[in-house]
C-alpha cells in the first residue's frame, strides 16, 4: 500500500560541467551545509552554492550558483567524495587514491597527504575519538586490508591496519565496529580486538554489494534475491529483512523510511514494517545520499532533491486510506524529526482521536475504545453523533478542523437497525470505564444524564441505582426519555434526588393505584418507607390518608418506622396521630403497640387505650359468628400479655368490662393487679380448673419480690385448695398434693400444716414432710458451715491486724509524707505494710503502694488515729 513520503523536486537541472559539448557525466556528489560538490566521470570536481527555499504555500524549491571546478588532471573519474565542514576539506578518492582538496577554492593541501591503492572509503559518524577538529575514516585498500586514519587540516594520521582474507569492496564504520563487504561475503570486524565474525555470502555478479549504516551497532545489507538484510555488530538481525528491487544502485536512511535506487526507480520502504510505501520513477540514476537529513539523488546530468511530504500530510494521508496501525506506527516515530515533547503529543493525540473515529465507523469496539482513550477525546465528540442524546444545555461544537467525517451513526448505519443497538452499546461500556476517572472530571452531569437516556432505552437495571446513588442527571433534560420509555418510578427517584418529593411521590401513588405501569416499581413498602424517612410532614399527611386507606398495617409504618434522630413536631405528637388514626382501627391498635411496646412511653392514657382497644376487639370476635377460634384465641392472648406486663392502666374500667363476659383468664390478672390474689386464684381453680395457671400465676406475681410476699401467694393458693367451703373440695386434694410436693413452690411449713385437714394421713404427706425436713436440715448445716468459715475469717484478720500492730509507727514534727512530702497536721494517717506512710487524701488506692507501686492485693492499708496510739517514741 502506498503513501506519498517524498517529493522529487529539481536541484540543479542540466548541469554545466565543463561545457556543453564536453561529455563529462556525473559520477558522484557530496553536499555540505549550503555548498553542492559534483564528481565527474572526466576527473572535475565542480562546486555549486546551492540554496532551499519554501514558498507560502508550502512548495520548496532550490535556486543554484555555481562556484568554481577543478580537473584533478589523471583522466579517471571521480568515484567518491565526501565533505568534512569541521576542517574545510573535501575527501576525494580518484585514481584509486584519496586526496584531500580544500572546500572552497578546490586546490590541493601543501602537505600533499594522500591515500593510493583504495577501492573506497567511510567516514565514522560515531568516532572513538571527540576532537571537534578531526575526523575518523576507514578505507578499504586493494591489497586485502583495511586501514583506520585520522584526518586533520592538513594530515591523515595512520592508525591501524586490518588483515583481510579478500579484498573490501564496501565498508560502514560505526564506532569500533566495521561492516565490509569482500569480494564474495560479508562480514563484522571489531577494530579493538580485531575479531571477524562471517555473516552471509553474495554472488557478486548477481547483484552489487551496498553497506549502509542505520543506527548504532546496526546495518542493512543488500542480500541475495533482492533482500535487504539487517544486522547488528553482534552478527545477528533484530528486524525482518526487507524485499526491495533488483540491480541496486544506492541506498540511503532517513528515519523512518529507507530508500533504494536501481535504474528506473526509487523505492521507499519503512523501515517499522519493512513494507514499500512509494515507488518514484527515475531513469538513469548515478548516485543517491542522505546529506545531514537532506535526500539529494543524481542522474548523468541533473541533481534533484527528495523532499520528505510533511509528517503530518503522511498520516492524513493513511488516515484517509483507513490505515490506522500504519498512520499510529509514522505518528509514534515523529520525535525522531525535532518535534518538542509538548507538540508531539498534541499532535499524536489529535492523530489517536482521528484513528478513534475510524475504528468507530468500522464497529471496531476495542481498537476504538483504546484511541479514544489514550488520545483523551473530548467526550462530547463521541456524543455529538447519537441523535438526542446531547443534552439541551450543553453547547458544543465540533472540533474545527474536523476529527471526522461522519454526520452520525444513522449515516454508519445505513439503513441497517441493528447496528443501532451496538453503537450505543459501544457508547455505554465506554462512558461506564471512564465514569470516576480523570476523564470524567467537570463532565459528570453529562456521563450520567447520557447514561440515563441509554439506560431508559433497554430497561437496564443499572438505571435505578444510577439515579439512586449520588447522581448528577439534568433534570429537565431526562423527563423527557423517561417518560417516552415509561420508566416512571426512575422518574420518581429523580425527583426525590432533586428534592422535588411532592412530584415523586405523586408518581409513585400513581404506579400503586395502576395509573401508571412500571415493572421496576417495588410497591406500596417502598412510598411508606420514603414517607416515613421524609423530614417534611407538609408533604406526609398529605400522602398519610392515600397509604393508610390503601393498607391500615402498611400505612401505619409512616408513623411507627420515623428516624430516630428527627425532632418532634406538634404535628407528629402521639397524641396528634392518635386523634387522627381513629378512623383506622387496626393502624391505631398497631401505633399504640410502637408507643407502649417499643418506645415504652409510661402514660396511662396509651396503655389504657390500647388495653380497651384489645378487649374491643376480643368481645367483637367473640360476638362475631363463624369466627375460628384461633382468631380468638391471639386476640385474648395479646390482650392477656397486655394486662400482664403493664401496671398503668386503669385495671377497674377493664375489670368492669371484662367481667361482664366469661373471660375469666383476664379478670384473674386484674384481680392479681388489685392485688386481690384470693379472688384471682379461685377463678383460675374453681372456674377455669387451670391448676398450672394458678401456680404460675404466682410465680408471676412475685416475681422480684421478697421471698416471704411468694411464700403468702403459695399459701393463698393452698387455701383455696383445701378451702371446706368448696361444694367439690375433694377434687382438689389431688392439686393440693402436687403443689405441696412442687419444686417451685414455696412454704412456711408450720402455716401449712396448720391448714392441713386433720383426717389427712402421714403416708399422704410424707413426700411433702421429708422434702421439707431435708430443706430445713440443708438449710441448718450450710448456716453452720457458714458460720464456721466467717469464723476463721475473723481470726485471720485479727491475726493481720495484731501483725500489723505489733511495730510502732514513729511519728514526730520530722516525719513526713511519703507522697507529697510534707508534714502531718491532722491526726489521721496512712500506713502500708511496707512501712509507706501517708497523708489520707495521699493514699489513692488502698491496694497499691503510692510510692513503689507494690501490689499488696487485699492487704488493706491501715488508718491510724494518733490520738488513739498510747505506744509513741
């Protein structure tokens, strides 16, 4: 595939040698800064001033002055020069010798230093040596050697010879490494250590053998079948050899492309791919070279020059032709031609952004996605080609000159709608992998309101938490999608992020009542919950009475489910919402049960009320037919919890309620709040026969009380067991036994058998009787064991305390506090069992020594009084 990298520009046309009739051909050239040097096959070297000039419109051209000539008067032709502006010399090898000529009038150095029996000659562009005023050559003589100089003003200093085993018929030189080619091979010689090492054969009447250095340590070779090889000073290739034309003539490298000559065309090979790139017709070529940058070619009577098209005429130009990896490969290596840092990547990121669109238009997702990254392309760009998706307020304009070409996808679609769906898949991954990047920053409104309208599009289920979680959508630019794709409860929580809750909320009132469909939206739960978290009660009550006629149990939550740190409001007092709750039942049932039960408000009204309530609603039950019984059955048992756990209710306006119906469980725990246990425990015996309910009731009952207050309710309960009065007595001996042989139950034996009936026998009671006498023999000896082990106690401690007396503490006007070091005033003082004696304030901790930290465990630290001390030194 071709690109257009050189122009062929005339330098000097028809060039006047000698004369016109002399037949004198251009053998060889040489240019120097501004000064063109021409060798001639009739022995003249002609100078010429030659200068380059770019017009404005970008056309070079290149206006010539010859300056002088000089016969070297040996009727050969010149077969070699090459300028050195370091010294103002020309090297010149004619008759197969070098000679040196001054660069501006031609003549000859007085020293006459010359150079006979070479075949050529190379300059060494990376010398070992870094004298500004010489420079280092390598010639390749006849007689099988090569030969190192320095050459100066007026010398050529012999360095070193090297032993060939052919003669060289073509040298490079690069630093310390010379690349020659013999008469049949080619070969890496290293002037230090004069070391050879074979590279490949050539058959030099195929082909004519061309050495070009590259860069360091690296050249290119031309090998059999019309290969140019590339190796190293190592011996070995790195890149892959490069097929270029028959019958070359010369070579030349200017970076990146390398450029060969045969007799009718110049071919122009990169040298990142080692693919041709451009082919320029040129019959007759002599000589071709690359002169400090510049590409200068010559045929037998004209010179012209290669000017390189501009790097950036070279990627349009690929660019155009969709050769992306080629257009990337030139932007990469244009560094190499001077560009600053700064403008480099200026530039090569405007060439990535170009490759982005390319790769775009042709659904290469990944490739374009990567451009348009590492080129950091202007978001908006990309957005700018889906129809409806910019925002209205955002006002862009596309990059001027333009990125691309394409008006939008519809246009890389062509008709097909498939596509569509890909395209914005496309744009979708690639907003979510840049979304939180640097990328992203100062455009993150626009990320996520583009985002929204894709999302809108295919229900994804990204979109709730898009707007969920800290979204920066447009507002007004979103209703619209919204609307249009029926993602209503996305709308809603759009609102709410933008604190329009009345709108929100309407909408969602319309997605329960069915007004509105929406698949995503989770229900009923989820306004009750916002309702409930929402610190504007303006807006609660009035959505209150939609929720509660909707669901008493669900709508009740907005009360019930507040925010523990909200501050209460007249509007939200429970007194409030009680008042209004009354037309709902079940919601003020369940909001009495939040105040009693969970917010544990002690006020007698609520507990009252919710009791009345209960009782209410087990009388209803009970009056209702057809009821199941299970129904009743929960209703009393949380009416029955009810009276249990709270003592603030009015257990006379229940009691007379409850005593009207047959609901004698109940009347027994208002008759234990009353504390008429007597009353209580016959309903539970005589009416309910409930001898378990009776003996829990009171456990219940006493429960956190003193032992004796337990002791009266067994007693009250044994009672009324053994009562005589009872019609049916004889069928509680069987409780009254089992009470009297419980674990639980507690007695005072000497009231018990007071109460017992006489005609009862012992063997009857004798499982009661030795219970008790190994109670009471239990009960006796761990008193005495106790008693025994506070007595040991005492005795030790009295022991502690004589030991601790025995020593007298000294005390006097010089004694002073161990801690603060001052003198005692007052009478009282601290001694530790070290002997560590302080004021009492001083003394913090009774256990530990303030001075040494000693623990002392529970060795108490003694007090003295000194006013009680009699034993004083």
């Amino acid at each position: 595939m071709s690109v257009k990298a050189f122009e062929l520009v005339p330098a000097i046309e028809r060039v006047k040698l000698m004369s016109d009739k002399a037949k004198s051909q251009i053998e060889c050239i040489d240019v120097c800064g501004k000064n063109l040097y021409i060798g001639t096959n009739d022995c003249f070297v002609v100078h010429y001033s030659i200068e380059e000039k770019t017009s404005s419109s970008g056309r070079v051209s290149f206006q010539s002055e010859k300056q002088g000539h000089k016969y070297l008067a040996v009727k050969k032709p010149i077969c070699q020069l090459q300028g050195a502006s370091a010294l103002n010399r020309i090297l010149v090898v004619c008759d197969n010798t070098l000679t040196l000529l001054n660069m501006f009038d031609l003549e000859p150095i007085l020293s006459g230093a010359k150079i006979k029996g070479i075949t050529c000659f190379c300059v060494n562009h990376n010398p070992l040596r870094t004298n500004p005023f010489s420079i280092e050559i390598c010639v390749a003589l006849k007689k099988k050697q090569l030969q190192l100089y320095t050459v100066t003003e007026d010398r050529m200093i012999h360095l070193r010879d090297i032993a060939l085993s052919e003669q060289a018929v073509a040298v490079g030189v690069d630093g310390v490494n010379i690349c020659a080619a013999l008469t049949s091979q080619y070969m890496v010689i290293n002037s230090d250590t004069n070391s050879m090492q074979d590279l490949f054969p050539y058959d030099s009447d195929q082909m004519t053998p061309i050495v070009k250095r590259i860069s360091k340590d690296e050249f290119l070779l031309s090998g059999p079948s019309a290969l140019g090889m590339f190796v190293t000073s190592a011996g070995i290739s790195q890149r892959p050899p490069m097929q270029w034309s028959d019958n070359l003539v010369s070579v030349s490298y200017v970076h990146p492309y390398i450029l060969a000559m045969n007799d009718e065309f110049i071919t122009v090979h990169s040298i990142l791919d080692q693919q041709q790139k451009q082919a320029i017709p040129f019959q007759g070529g002599v000589c071709l070279g690359d002169y400090d940058g510049r590409l200068f070619v010559a045929s037998g009577r004209e010179i012209y020059s290669l000017v390189p098209v501009a790097f950036e005429k070279q990627i349009q130009a690929l660019l155009a032709d969709k050769r992306v990896k080629e257009a990337l490969d030139l932007a990469k290596n244009a560094t190499k031609t001077g560009l600053s840092r700064e403008k480099f990547l200026k530039m090569y990121h405007r060439i990535q952004q170009q490759a982005g669109f390319i790769e775009f238009s042709q659904q290469h997702w990944q490739e374009a996605t990567e451009l348009f990254q590492e080129g950091e392309v202007d978001i908006k760009e990309i957005i700018s080609l889906y129809p409806h998706l910019m925002p209205a307020s955002v006002n862009f304009v596309r990059s001027v000159p333009p990125l691309h070409e394409i008006a939008d996808i519809n246009q890389l679609t062509k008709g097909d709608d498939s596509l569509i769906p890909e395209y914005k898949h496309f744009l979708r991954c690639y907003l979510e992998e840049i979304k939180g990047t640097k990328q992203a920053i100062g455009i993150n409104q626009l990320i996520d309101t583009v985002l929204l309208k894709l999302y809108a599009e295919v229900n994804s289920p990204e979109l709730i938490p898009l707007i969920a979680v800290d979204s920066s959508c447009d507002l007004n630019d979103c209703i619209e999608s919204l609307e249009r794709f029926h993602r209503y409860h996305a709308l809603g929580l759009l609102y709410k992020f933008h604190g329009e809750y009345d709108k929100a909320i309407n909408i969602w009132t319309k997605l329960v009542d069915d007004t509105l469909r929406d698949e995503s939206f989770p229900g009923l739960d989820f306004v009750v919950e916002f309702l409930a978290n929402l610190s504007d009660h303006e807006i609660v009550w009035k959505y209150v009475d939609w929720a509660l006629e909707k669901d008493q149990d669900h709508g009740v939550r907005i009360f019930t489910e507040r925010p523990a740190g909200e501050l209460q409001t007249e509007r939200l007092r429970p007194d409030t919402v009680i008042d209004y709750l009354h037309r709902f039942p079940s919601a003020v049932i369940t909001y009495l049960e939040f105040l009693v039960f969970q917010k544990k408000l002690e006020k007698e009204k609520y507990h009252t009320h919710l009791a009345v309530l209960y009782l209410d609603a087990v009388l209803s039950l009970m009056k209702t037919n057809n009821v199941k019984k299970e129904e009743i059955d929960i209703a009393r048992s949380k009416l029955r919890h009810m009276l249990q756990i709270s003592n603030l209710y009015r257990v006379q306006l229940i009691l007379g309620k409850a005593k009207e119906t047959d609901m004698h469980a109940e009347c027994a725990i208002l008759y234990g709040k009353l504390e008429e246990h007597d009353k209580a425990l016959r309903i539970l015996v005589h009416k309910l026969k409930d001898f378990g309910a009776a003996e829990n009731y009171c456990l219940v009952n006493s429960d956190g009380k003193e032992p004796s207050y337990r002791k009266r309710l067994f007693h009250i309960l044994l009672s009324v067991y053994l009562d005589p009065s009872y019609e049916r007595k004889d069928t509680l001996v069987a409780p009254a036994m089992a009470l009297l042989n419980s674990n639980v139950a507690d007695f005072d034996t000497n009231k018990v058998l007071h109460l017992l009936p006489d005609h009862w026998s012992v063997g009857l009671l004798s499982q009661f009787l030795t219970r008790t006498v190994r109670k009471s023999m239990h009960c006796s000896r761990t008193t005495h064991i106790e008693r025994m082990m506070a007595r040991g106690e005492n005795l030790a401690v009295k022991q502690i305390c004589i030991q601790l007396q025995r020593d007298p503490v000294v005390m006097n006007d010089d004694r002073m506090c161990a801690v603060c070091n001052r003198a005692f005033s007052e009478p009282m003082f601290v001694r530790y069992p070290n002997g560590v004696v302080t004021h009492v304030h001083c003394a913090k901790n009774k256990y530990v020594c303030p001075v040494t930290g000693k623990l002392f465990s529970s060795l108490v630290p003694k007090k003295v009084d000194i006013e009680a001390r009699n034993n004083w030194k």
